[in-house]
C-alpha cells in the first residue's frame, strides 16, 4: 500500500498502549506486548482478524508502564497515532508475551473511549492526511528515530496538528542536523586530503608532524606493523603448514577494517606465531663432571635422583636426536623436588619454566581456547615456550597429583598428548590449530603421592621416589644450604651468630617433625629474626653511647640465658660481648627464642600400659608413627573402632580380633570372666589417636593384633619397639609399602627395633647406612613371630632365639 494515497482509518480504533517510545507518521518501531490489556488486543484483534481492518490499532504514548497489575485505565494522551501491524512474533517463555512491528500512518485525536475491558476501544477523529505531504515521510521516520532520546519533544510534535506548527518543530532539528552532515563532510574531505600528503611524504613521515592527523598516524603505523609481521612470518623458519596458516591470516587482516573486533583477535594470533621458538633451541651442557659437581653442590643426598640426570646427559652425549624422557619426582613436601628441577635446568644450561598444576580444573588450560570465543588465549604449554623463547627447556608440570575435573573437561586427560613421547611431537594447541613439536622439551613432573594420578597418565611418566630425609640428612642440609640462606636474608654474617650442629639437631628432633627441611627452615629462619633484633639493638646502643668498651662476659661468646623472662632478651646484651662478637645459639636460646619444645618423646609414657602398641604408617607427607590403643569392658561382644578408620583399616581389625579369638588357648589368652572366649559378654574399644586425621589401609594390622594381644594378656609391649604389616585370617604377615619412609620414622622417633615382614626384606637395602646401624629389624612371616618379638621375652613358650639380634 503506497503512503501517498489518501489513508481512511476506522472510526472506532483498538488501543495499544506503548512506553518503549513515540510513533510517528510514515516511521516503523518494534514494540513489546506483555501487559493483561495489550495481550488481549492481539489475541481477539491480530491473531483472529482476518480483515486489513483488524491490523489497524492507535498507539498512544504512555508514561506509566503498561506492564502493571493495576484494573483501572490509566489517563491517555490525546492524540495518537494509528499504525498498521506488519510483523507479530509471539514467545512463552519466560512468560507469555509478544513483539510487535509496527508502521505509523497518521495522527488520529481521541473523541470518547467507549470501552475500557479487557482493552480500551475509543471513538477517534482523523487529524492529517498523508498525501498531502508525500515528502516528509522520510523526515518523520528520522525524527521517529531520535524520539527515544528526546521523548517529550518528540510527543510535542506529535500533538502539532497544523503544518505551521509542524514545521516551528522540526526546522530546527533539521537545520541541526543538515550542519552535523557539513561537518562530517568537511572532516572526510579533509581526511582524503590528508591521506594524499602521507602518502607523498610516507618516507620522513616519523620525522614530520602533520596537525589534524593523528587518525591517520595511527592507521599508518598499523599498517607498518602489518609489514613487520609479514617479514617476521617470512624469517621465522616455522613449519610449512604454520607458514600456510599465517600466509592467510595475513591476507585477511589486510582486507578487515581495524574497527572489527576481529581484527585484534588476529593480529595476536599472527604476533604470537611469529613469537614461538619454532626453530630456536639453546645449547646443552654435556660435561658429566661438571654436571655431577653442580648437583652435588645444589643439592644433599638424592642419589637416585641425581643418577637419573646423569644417565640422561650420558646418553645425550652419545645420541643428539634424544626425545626427552618424562620424569616424575614423587615424595612428601619439602624435600626438594621443586628445586632439583631447577638444578637439571641449569646443569643442562637450558631455560627453566615452572607450570603450576594444583586445582585446575579446565582441559583448556593445557591445551588452548578456540579462537572463536572471546577471551580465547592459548594454553600454559605454549605460552610458556613463548615465555623461554626456545623449543627445549625444562617444564616443571608442579602437583600433578592435584589435578581436577570439572564440566569444562579433564586437564589429566589432555595431558596424556603432552607427556606422551610418541605423540608430542606433533602436539596441536586449540588456539594455534597448528602442530608444534614438544619431543625436545624435558618435562618433569613432581607429586606428593601416585594415589590421584589417573592410571594412563601415570603409565606416561618414570617415576623416581624422593623419600623424606633422615636426621643427619637435615643437618647437612641445614649448615650447607638453609643456614646460609637465612643469614643472607636477614643481613647476618657467620661474625655475628653461630649454630652449632648441636643445636640444629634438637631444633630438628624437639621443634619439627616432617619428611623434608620446610620447617626447619622457618624455625632457623625465626632463629635469625630475633639475632637480628639484638645485633641492630646494640648498634643503635653503641651509636648512641658511644663508649669506648664494654666488659667482655665469660666464654668469651655471647649467649641468651636459659632462665631468661621473653622481655629480658633484648637486655641481655648489657651483661655481653662487643656487638662485633658472635651470638652463640645453644638449648638455652633455643628455648628463649622458640619456646619450649612441641615435641617430646612421649614413646615409654604412653606404652606404661597394656594394649597400646606402635606402628607405622605412611602418608604423602612422610612417615609417621601410630598408636593403637585399646581397652575393654563388660558388654555384649560388640567390637568398636574410632579415630577416622577408613574401610580397610576397620577389617584389619576384624582380621586381628578374629585371629586372636581362633588362637586364644594357643597363647592363654582370657576375658575377664576367664573364658577363651574373648568376646563374651566383654566389648572391646579400638582407638587411634590424631582423631582429626583419616587413616586407612592394611599396613596396620600387626599393630592391632599386637596391642588386642597385650590387652587380652595382661602384658607391656615393648617401648622401643615399632611395626608394620598386612595379616591374614590365617595370621600370615603379607608385604606393605613405604618400607623407607616408615623406617625413617622409626628413627626420627628414637625406637630402637623396628618388625617388617619377611617379604620387605629387600627394601631396606635404600635404608641409609647410619639408620640401619642404628636399628635393629625383624623380619616376620606370620603373626607368631610378630608376638614373639614384641613383648619381653617372646610370647609363647617356645621362641625363636636370637630373633630381636638380627641386624642389617
């Protein structure tokens, strides 16, 4: 229907009532339906209608918002405009509602409203005609356009009914904009001029400042940086295939304007391409002798770990094309796993990048975004190569035990291709799209435990054991590497403190108790602290004073008193050396500076009882000691187990009672009403101390049955007697793991005999040579030489002689 043939609307028009805007005569707008009212206007008058008639509606303007509850009419602005529905597109979710488009077709003024329910009808009066003014049409639809910016003057003139008034309206509008259309056209003219200058001048344009340029200054460094990228695609020797991707990309980043977003997507894509170490690689080291040096000067014990690097520079050295091998370093915090990776870094004289992996969750941190997403980057793999700059260096993959899983995918699973020596040569990152090639990079992983590692990632990987290190290990370490380190940090010489070894020891047997050198290190660290406090307290007295001497105390070395209240220690120095003599920290600054000791053998206090026995038990932070205790009282044969015991542990349990039950007259063994029964009418409670942390597996089982064993017998088990191992229902003793790490325990704890069963015997052969002279151990195959160890004496009447002599 052409616009400039006279228009006849109907007497009577259908309401919409409309406060997404104005509309005007010859404009169209897109409005929403979602109140009572304008809903039941569609549904009888659009969606039924069938006649032209029944499209037509007048749309008045309306300032409250139709969408509310209220039954009453809401007051309607006088003039309206009647529209034709071209377009109604309905939804019901989240609730019913429609969107109208609508085309405005001429004023109408309202007469009378005849029906307010369930939408208002009203008597109109026609007020222009269309084809007297073919020509404005367009003006009126541009205006319509503004009239969200300019609501109350657009419904002004909307209420201009007379041409006179119309155009006192809209002149000024127009006038504004015909002067924005000036302008805008001047500015481009100008541009163009510009252009033509650059052009002309491009050869000295960095030296020469063109006024009213700067847009085109930055367009034309965009487009040298275009060439740079060309010419960096071209030098930077990466594959065909990554070449042929780049060669595109280029091309289409010339043809895209810069205001697309997606041009600064692919203009980081290029840069990094041209960024990564296709082709770049450092230089190995291969002197195994200065190589074997610079380990053992990094680092204290580790033998098999240190074997292992020098295994690989051997070969290395024999063969240039050698894959990297995957390494995995297992072993309690601490200990210094971390820190070897760096030392293989630098033996090799290769670059050193650490990829933390602990709590990721999303496979796309390994392997990239796709470039269709915003935000997209690539993943740790690839952005640390760009980060090192060359294709063989050291990656440090950090807790790789503590990977997680979540809706965005499994990073363990993406891993698989990056620690895969078959497969990560062509290894192909979501952002990229591209292979690039991982075979010469050295990945070393490190763990606390191979409990979480999924089994296909685990079979990827050589895993080396780091146990925990024995006491004279962390003396070593202590004196060699941590005291050194601590002094440099708190600005302290060896002339101004001293720690003897003595002291080191008790800081490591009364104020720690771990698998590795993390909290020694923070006590010597708090050691330094408050040495630090002293030697800058008596700088500032002797600055001050400046007195010509102080009178020198007994031994000629300053100490902290053992009775010393915490507020005396900053006047000690008073009755001490000149500030330029050392600070000598013996037990009595130890306890001074760290307190009394956290921990204390409490071993014989706490076996002054029958039914208390110790075992060992292994955790990924080292060996630990355990304690089992148990008691029992009248009842009804009831068997109770406490202290977080996870479902192995609890049928240990069962296993040890069952045993001791099927052999009770063997070894005269009676309830408190004397009956070999030991179950009846008597309960029996199982406890193991540390509540608070879960326990479980099967090494515990000798341990249970030998404390029911005292419980039952009356008897004392050894206090300097430690054990570990699996029991059957027929009371053989099976093999167990972490044989090392307990021992260590063992020895940490100051027990003297230490029972294994008889198929470990070929694990104490990795048991330090000072610990094993400092044990003694018994190799057991059933429970009755557990017993017979375990107690004074042995436990039956016929004992193997010599058992408890056997040493290693």
């Amino acid at each position: 229907m052409s616009l400039v043939n006279p228009i006849q609307i109907p007497s009577r028009l259908p309401l919409l009532l409309t406060h997404e805007g104005v509309l005007l005569p010859g404009s169209t707008m897109r409005t929403s339906v979602d109140s009572p009212r304008n809903l039941q206007l569609v549904r009888s008058r659009l969606l039924k209608g069938t006649s032209l008639q029944s499209t037509i509606l007048g749309v008045i303007p309306n300032t409250p918002d139709p969408a509310s509850d209220a039954q009453d009419l809401p007051p309607l602005h006088r003039i309206g405009t009647a529209a034709l529905a071209v377009q109604v597109v309905g939804s019901n979710w989240p609730k019913p509602h429609y969107t109208l488009l609508i085309t405005g077709l001429c004023r109408f003024q309202i007469v009378q409203v005849v029906k307010e329910k369930p939408y208002p009808v009203a008597e109109v009066e026609q007020l222009d005609r269309l084809e007297e003014f073919p020509n404005t049409c367009k003006t009126r639809e541009e205006l319509g356009e503004l009239s969200e910016q300019f609501y109350k003057y657009a419904v002004q003139i909307l209420d201009a009914v007379s041409l006179e008034e119309r155009f006192k309206m809209t002149i000024p509008l127009l006038v504004r904009q015909i002067e924005g259309l000036k302008l805008l056209q001047k500015t481009r003219k100008h541009k163009q001029d510009d252009e033509k200058r650059v052009i002309a001048i491009r050869p000295i344009r960095r030296i020469t400042h063109i006024p009213g340029a700067l847009e085109d200054e930055d367009e034309d460094e965009d487009n040298d940086d275009i060439v740079m990228l060309e010419k960096k695609i071209r030098t930077s020797n990466m594959p065909e295939q990554a070449h042929k991707v780049c060669v595109k990309e280029i091309k289409r980043l010339k043809k895209m304007p810069q205001s697309m977003p997606e041009y600064a997507l692919t203009r980081n894509y290029l840069e990094l391409m041209v960024e990564l170490p296709w082709n770049k690689s450092t230089t190995d080291r291969l002197d195994i002798r200065a190589a074997r040096i610079l380990l053992d000067n990094d680092h204290y014990a580790m033998e098999k770990l240190k074997k292992r690097v020098l295994e690989y520079l051997a070969v290395r050295q024999l063969k240039n094309n050698l894959k990297g091998p995957i390494l995995c370093f297992v072993g309690p915090p601490g200990v210094g796993k971390t820190s070897v990776g760096r030392s293989v870094a630098k033996t090799l004289g290769r670059e050193f990048h650490r990829i933390a992996l602990g709590g990721v969750c999303d496979q796309s941190d390994i392997r990239g975004h796709r470039r269709t997403y915003v935000g997209s980057m690539p993943g740790r793999i690839i952005n640390g190569l760009k980060t090192v700059g060359v294709n063989n260096p050291v990656f440090l993959l950090d807790e790789v035990d503590k990977l997680g899983k979540s809706l965005q995918g499994d990073p363990a699973a993406a891993l698989l291709e990056v620690l895969d020596p078959e497969q990560n040569h062509n290894f192909t990152d979501h952002y990229l799209n591209v292979a690039f090639d991982l075979s010469q990079v050295l990945f070393i992983a490190t763990a606390n435990t191979t409990a979480t590692i999924p089994p296909a990632l685990l079979d990827r990987m050589e895993i080396i054991q780091v146990p925990g290190y024995t006491q004279e290990e962390k003396i070593e370490i202590a004196h060699r590497h941590l005291i050194p380190k601590q002094l440099e940090q708190h600005g302290l010489t060896p002339q101004q403190i001293q720690i003897p070894q003595v002291t080191t020891l008790d800081v490591i047997t009364r104020y720690t108790r771990e698998a590795g050198v993390r909290s020694l290190d923070r006590k010597l660290g708090a050691i330094c602290r408050a040495v630090a406090v002293k030697v800058a307290e008596g700088q500032h007295r002797e600055a001050k004073l400046d007195r010509p001497g102080v009178a020198e105390g007994e031994g000629g070395k300053e100490h902290i008193l053992e009775d010393a209240k915490p507020d005396s220690i900053d006047d000690t120095t008073d009755l001490g050396l000149p500030p330029e003599m050392p600070i000598l920290i013996d037990f009595h600054a130890l306890k001074d500076i760290l307190g009394p000791p956290m921990y204390e053998m409490e071993v014989s206090e706490r076996l002054s009882q029958p039914g208390v026995a110790i075992g060992l038990a292994w955790t990924p932070l080292g060996g630990e000691i355990m304690f089992v205790e148990a008691s029992r009282m009248d009842g009804e044969g009831q068997l109770t187990l406490t202290g977080q015991l996870g479902d192995v542990m609890k049928e240990s349990a069962h296993l040890a009672i069952s045993w001791l039950r099927s052999n009770a007259k063997k070894y005269h063994l009676t309830n408190a009403s004397g009956s070999f029964d030991l179950l009846e009418n008597t309960d029996i409670h199982l406890h193991f101390p540390a509540g608070a942390v879960t326990k479980d597996g099967p090494s515990a089982g000798v341990t249970i049955a030998t404390c029911l064993a005292s419980l039952f017998s009356g008897r004392l088990v050894r206090s300097d007697v430690a054990m570990t191992g699996e029991i059957t229902l027929r009371g053989l003793v099976l093999p167990v793991g972490g044989i090392k790490d307990k021992v260590l325990a063992a020895h940490r704890a100051g027990l003297k005999h230490v029972i294994i069963p008889q198929r470990n015997e070929k694990d104490l052969e990795e048991i330090p040579g000072n610990v094993r002279q400092d044990l003694s151990f018994v190799t057991a195959s059933c429970l009755d030489e557990v017993l017979n160890a375990a107690f004074d004496g042995g436990f039956t009447v016929k004992t193997r002689p010599g058992l408890l002599n056997s040493k290693l």
